[in-house]
C-alpha cells in the first residue's frame, strides 16, 4: 500500500484496534494519529510506502528533528508511536518484519516533575475569594484536586453521583476508561459540603444537571477555564515558579511519600498502571529519605 488513501486507512485501523481492544483515550488516539501522520507524509515525499520504509529513513528523520530542536524525549515518543504501528502490522500479517527493529535512540532520563512544597500548596489552597460563589467552587476544586491527587480532567469531568461524602471517597474514570476509587480526606470533603450547599446551585439555572464543578451553560467546566483559574489564584499567593495543570498531583504524592506512604499505595491512588511511572516521585521525595538515614542510621 503506497499510496496516501491506503496509508491513512491502515493508520484508522491501528487506531480503531486501540480503541476496541485497549480503551485508549481520545488525546491518546490524537497523539498516535498526529506521529503517524507525519511520518506517512515523510515517507510519501521519498516516495516510499509506509510498511516498508527504507531502514536508513527514520535514524535520518529523527536526526534533523534533534537539529531543528526537537528534544530526545520528543523524538522517544515517536519512535515509541512508531513501533508500536510497526508491531501491529506484523500481527496483522501485514509485514512479514518489523522495519524499525534496529533502530535506538539515547537511554531517556525521567525528568523530575514540577511540584510545590507543602507551605506552598497551603498559600494556594488559601488563594481564592470565599466571599464569592466562584471562590467557594474554586477552593472546593484545589481541596479535591490536592486531596486525591487527581488529573485536571479528572476533576473537572466529575458529576454529582460520583461523590460519597460520607464515605469519604470519589469515583474517577482516569485513562483507558479506568474507574478507581479514591479517599478525599477531611479536608476535601468539608469544602465540597459547604460549596454543594451554599454555592453550586447559585452557579448554575438548572441545579438538576450532573456536572459537580460547572462552567457554561451547567456543563463541566472546561479543563482550560480551570487551569486559567489556579494561574490566577497562584499569582495571589505569590507562587511565581512554574506550574503545570499536574503540579498539585504531583505534590499530593511526593507529600504523601515524604510523610511515609507505601509506593504502591501512592500507584493504587494515582491509577499508574505501571509502578515505574509512580517511582519518579521517589526523586522528589528527599525529606522522608534523610530524616529515615538522619533518625535511624549510627552514623546519622
């Protein structure tokens, strides 16, 4: 298949095989699509089909793309995306080989995430305006977001029959359509009381819809409205360093490591499906790990 109509109909169907088979999000089948894509339309300028690249291709690819500034972990990906293609292909019986077997990049190092120490995330949480229906919602999100340690679209794709305040926990549907239930401790479960009974229905025209944090129209706020709001309320409390929609995540779990917490726990909270994507936070949790050597050890 060499032409672009038979490499965009294979390409569907690697796709529709994820999504029926494994679940894979939308941003997940987005971001396959968008490597994919590009690599079919370098192929095509060279005129070659795209389950059979010439081998010398792809290592020239990715060495341009290292040149115009593509980082290593950019170009892991797409060869990760790649590949994953590749082996599919030969499942399917398309190849007979996989024409990347022999291609390698640099050992990528995890890159350490951007957190918030603990004074920090108590500025934060104390930024927004409770005098105001907004600052009440907004203040319920941060306790939910810190307290369970959620993805912003976790978070803002909640609807009212998922919380148990008196359990104590919320049920989040995370990636590959996953549910998992998650504790919101005390904290988190008084500020979601107070904005249920004295702000949500003031925030919306019809209190019957099912979106816990509402944006327009009652709907789920968007997942950009929320991440434009704690900005906001990080320039209130004087946080200028950078922040990312996963900041307060990461610090629910390098705090929980730091105050002793099991790795596997933190995973089970966090949805990792794999424990190497939660041990990252091991790196940053330095606190625990010297006041154990500093308590414990003779020569500490």
């Amino acid at each position: 298949m060499g032409t672009t109509t038979q490499a965009a109909a294979l390409i569907d169907a690697f796709l529709d095989g994820l999504w029926l088979e494994q679940g894979a999000s939308d941003n997940t089948l987005s971001a396959y699509r968008h490597d994919l894509t590009r690599w079919q339309a370098r192929l095509a300028a060279a005129d070659e089909p795209l389950l059979s690249p010439a081998s010398a291709t792809l290592p020239a690819w990715l060495d341009e793309r290292r040149e115009a500034g593509y980082s290593l972990r950019s170009n892991a990906r797409l060869l990760s995306s790649l590949r994953r293609f590749y082996r599919w292909a030969l499942g399917e019986g398309l190849v007979d080989h996989d024409p990347l077997v022999d291609v390698r990049l640099p050992r990528v190092r995890p890159s350490l995430p951007d957190t918030l120490e603990e004074d920090e995330v108590e500025r934060l949480l104390a930024a927004p305006d409770l005098t105001t229906d907004l600052g009440v919602r907004d203040r319920a999100m941060l306790e939910v977001l810190y307290g369970a340690g959620l993805r912003v679209t976790e978070l803002v794709g909640l609807t009212t029959d998922a919380v148990n305040l008196r359990q104590g926990v919320v049920r989040v549907r995370g990636k590959g359509d996953k549910d998992r239930l998650v504790p919101l401790g005390e904290e988190a479960v008084a500020w979601l009381e107070r904005y249920l009974r004295a702000a949500r229905g003031a925030l919306m025209a019809d209190i019957t819809r099912p979106a816990l944090f509402p944006g327009r129209d009652d709907r789920c706020l968007t997942r950009q409205a929320f991440w434009y709001r704690i900005k906001a309320h990080a320039r209130v409390a004087g946080i200028d360093r950078p922040l990312s929609p996963h900041t307060l995540r990461h610090a629910f779990a390098t705090h929980l490591l730091n105050h002793g917490a099991n790795l596997r726990v933190v995973q089970l909270l966090l949805g990792h499906s794999d424990l190497s994507t939660t041990q990252i936070y091991t790196h940053v949790a330095q606190v625990r790990l010297e006041d154990l050597h500093a308590n414990h050890h003779p020569r500490g």
